[in-house]
C-alpha cells in the first residue's frame, strides 16, 4: 500500500471510499472531502484518522482545500435526481477538483459499469458503446435516473482534465462493489430478510462482476501507476457471478430462501472484460463465496450462526 503520501479521498463516508480512506489513513496524511451534512460524518471519519473537508464539490469553492496532494482518489458521486445538480456535482465537481489539484502525481476517477449501452450479456470491453442503462428506474427509484449519463459526462470531464491540466489520470469503471461495509449484495440480503423479492432481469441470469472492498483497497497503488495522460480506462471488477448465484449461497449461509421476481424493470446483465485491469493490476483475489459469507458475518452474525 502507499506510504507517507498527502492524498485527498472524494467520498469518504460511503460504501466504497470509507473502508479505503481507513485504510490509507494508517500510513498515509489523509483528507476526506465531502458535503458532510451530519455532524457524526465528521467524528466518523475524525476517528479513522481522516481530517474531513466540508466542501459540496457542485456549489463551493475550493479556496480552503490544500492543493499540495500527491494522490487524488475520487469516489464523489450526486444522486439528486435533478439533471442541473447532477450534472454540475459529477461532471462539473470531477472539473474543478482537477484544476485545483493539477500539481498531483496522479488522479484516480471512480467511474461505474453503468456507462455501458446495455448489451445483454456481452463482457463489455473498455471501448465498447456508452449508453443509458440506469433510466430503467425512473419510475421507481427517480434519484437513479441521471446515473448513467452524469457518470459519463464525468468522464468526459476527467478526459479533458487530464488533456488540459497534464494531470496523469487513470477512470476506473467500478462494477458491484461489496464487502463488510455494504454493497448490493448486502441490499439484497436485507431484500431477503424482510420477505421481499429481489429483482432480476427478465434476459436471464443477471450476471456481473462483483469485487470486494479488500481487492478495490488492493488494486488502488496500481491503478495510480497506471494514470496516463491521455487518461488510462479500465474496467474494475472481480470473476463474474449471477445475482441468481449469490442470492442462493445468501440463502445457505442464513438459512433465508431467497425469493427472486423476474422483471424488465431492473439493471441487465453488466459483465466486463477484464483483461486490461488484469495486465495493469492484476485479479481480484478474494472469492465471492468467502467474501460474502464475511460481509454477513459482518453485517448480521445472528444470521451467519442460524445458516
């Protein structure tokens, strides 16, 4: 892992950037940038080691943010549902944070799988169609609807910032992340406790490339190797797997049959061609029956004991 490094992490109390941001923090001075609208956000972060900056990446200046880091990790992303917020926190956000850390030896972008046009079950390479495959979920969940198209505008914005800054940069092209601290799994497991039915797509098994948060903390010093400029893509994700699958070995751990609804108003089918990041970083280690079976040892071992 890095050492003795100024890095700035964008995100650092959610799913994926928290446990990163604790671990850096051991060895590392870490800065936590976020809206941090809730005083416990604060000590939550204050008590890994993390000094936070209560910065909104769509609305404020940066004046107060240092601009001396030598590793940037960006994991901010704006669910407001609102095309304008959405577009100036994830596109815009990406742009100003660039400009005020160009001095840095490399920037890492958070980008999603949810960029790809979907295309149901081809391994999307990394120069395949971009798409909407988030505006499924207008109609029931309207926070997600401006998903797909801001994280590509993201990216764009962090290809151009690259260009215009000489600012080494690599976007990583996250897919199911999990682990102890949460993920879609996790949702689905919860799913699963109250008796309701998870959803999957109708253009049967919904497979992905889930990787847990060990392996995202472990491939990150890579990942910044490889930033470039013009900007290095890559795809970000462990061996795939079927919800259909992890839902099923959920049920064996806990002993909860899992109830499955067959819809065409869910994600399809998002599997990625990992060969770039395997050359670049190598392959996630954890396995996915491992690494759940600890995400419920984690989150309910109550459960774990019963199963």
């Amino acid at each position: 892992m890095l050492r003795n490094e100024k890095i700035l992490v964008t995100g650092p109390t959610s799913q994926v950037a928290f446990p990163l941001a604790r671990e850096l923090a051991r060895d590392n001075d870490v800065y936590g940038l976020a809206r941090l609208s809730r005083a416990e956000d604060v000590e939550r972060l204050a008590a890994i080691g993390v000094k936070p900056l209560k910065v909104d990446l769509a609305s404020d200046r940066l004046d107060a943010v240092p601009d001396d880091f030598t590793y940037v990790l960006n994991f901010a992303v704006t669910k407001a549902g609102r095309w304008g917020a959405d577009l100036d926190g994830n596109a815009g956000g990406v742009g100003f944070l660039m400009e005020h850390c160009r001095r840095a030896t490399a920037f890492l972008h958070c980008s999603s799988t949810a960029v790809y046009q979907p295309d149901g079950h081809h391994a999307f390479r990394e120069d395949d169609p971009l798409g909407d495959n988030h505006r499924v979920f207008e109609a029931f969940m309207p926070f997600m609807q401006t998903y797909s198209i801001s994280k590509i505008a993201a990216e764009a914005m962090a290809r151009f910032g690259a260009r215009r800054w000489e600012l080494p940069t690599t976007i990583a092209r996250l897919d199911v992340p999990y682990g102890d601290n949460g993920g879609w799994p996790a949702i689905h497991l919860d799913l699963m406790l109250a008796g309701i039915p998870v959803p999957v797509h109708t253009d049967a098994p919904s497979r992905f490339n889930p990787i847990h948060e060990d392996d995202i903390i472990a491939t990150i010093p890579g990942l910044l190797a490889a930033a470039a400029v013009p900007a290095t893509v890559v795809n970000w994700g462990g061996e795939p797997a079927t919800i259909e699958e992890w839902c099923a070995y959920l049920g064996e751990l806990t002993g909860i049959e899992p109830q499955l609804m067959s819809t065409d108003q869910t994600i399809e089918s998002v599997t990625v061609d990992l060969t770039r990041m395997h050359e670049l970083v190598g392959p996630a280690k954890v396995d996915l029956r491992d690494g759940l079976r600890r995400m419920v040892a984690a989150r309910h071992p109550e459960l774990l004991a019963t199963g």
